[in-house]
C-alpha cells in the first residue's frame, strides 16, 4: 500500500514482480514459491531443473559408449550449475543451485537415487520447516552416489572431486542460511498454529 503502489502492483501484477526484489531476493524457485505462490514456485523449479537435464542428456548421446561418460555428465552438470548461481545477465546473481543439483541425481546418478533423496529432502523439510535443511541434506547426495556406485572407476577421485564441488557450491549460496539456522532467526516455509497466534498477539 505504499505511495508508489508497489503492493498493488504485487496483487494486480504477479507476473511482473522482480523476486531479486522481493522476498530473500534469491532468484531461485523457493524465494518464487514464497513470493508468488505454488505454480510459480514449481514453473521455476522445472525450468531450473530442465536447464540442467537436457544438457546431460545431450552429453550422454553425444558420447554414448564413452568409458568418460558419468565424468562429462557430472563436468555438464557443474557447467549449469555455475552459471545457474552467477549468471552473467543478471549480474552474476542467481538462486543457490539446489534444483539444478537435483537434476544431475535425475540425469547423472543412479535412478534408484531419485526416490530416496527426494524423500530425505520432504521428511527434513516437513520435520524442520526449513527448506534450506533440506537442500544442505541433499547437497551431499552427488558425493553419496559416487562413492557408492563409481569407487570401481578408474577415475574415482576426479569423480569424487568435481561432486563434493556441488557440496561446496550449495554450502556457500546457502552461509546466510547457515548463519540464520545458528542464530535461530531462519525463514520457515510455513508457520504453525501457535506461532500464527503468537504473531496475532503482538
């Protein structure tokens, strides 16, 4: 409701809103969610995630039958990743590369993965209420799956090496996170009854 009409814009006008505006001023898919609702939320998300998976994808016929194949998935994936987190059109400012990771578990790691790391992330999101418990979690599934399916390779510790990048890569997009976690002041996805109710009363 303010004099420039910004909050108007907001209701009348979601489509328009710059999220790096608004909200954490993250421009990734749960910062959408939070600002402007659960189709944008999962619209950001799926782009997020095909910008990561067609490029594997075409990596994998590209070099079909290559003994390198999993070290050009895991190089292509760390490629969208990169410029998923510092894109250069909008200044080097992205989102923190989580949905994108998630795409490289889809598309680069063993299916049998997918399920479980997806069911880590909701049971650490739903016991927290932070989604950024989740991504911390799940930043460690690349190294977890190269360890356990790729130790027979003849490249394991490149392996092993470009997948902790990921780990590393999610840790530090998320050290605001991590200091508002310790400090006890982070975002929740969603509030309970009594905290709705304390918030009431103030």
């Amino acid at each position: 409701f303010g004099s420039d009409g910004s909050v108007h814009r907001l209701l009348l006008f979601p489509e328009c809103v710059d999220i790096r505006k608004t909200g954490s001023g993250n421009s990734g898919s749960t910062n959408a969610l939070r600002v402007l609702g659960v189709k944008a939320g999962l619209m950001t998300f799926a782009g997020d995630v095909l910008k990561c998976v067609l490029p594997i994808l075409l990596v994998r016929q590209i070099f079909s039958g290559s003994d390198c194949l999993p070290l050009l998935a895991m190089y292509t994936g760390a490629g969208a990743t990169l410029g998923h987190n510092y894109p250069f059109y909008l200044g080097f400012k992205g989102g923190k590369g989580i949905a994108v990771t998630a795409a490289v578990v889809m598309s680069a790691a063993n299916p049998i993965m997918i399920p479980i790391g997806l069911a880590i992330f909701v049971a650490a999101v739903a016991l927290t209420r932070y989604v950024s418990v989740g991504s911390l979690l799940v930043a460690w599934y690349i190294p977890f799956n190269t360890v356990i399916f790729h130790y027979h390779d003849e490249k394991f510790f490149h392996m092993v090496f470009i997948s902790l990048l990921f780990t590393m890569f999610a840790y530090y997009q998320h050290r605001q996170n991590i200091v508002r976690l310790i400090n006890g002041n982070e975002n929740k996805l969603w509030k309970s009854k009594s905290e709705k109710e304390a918030g009431a009363n103030e």
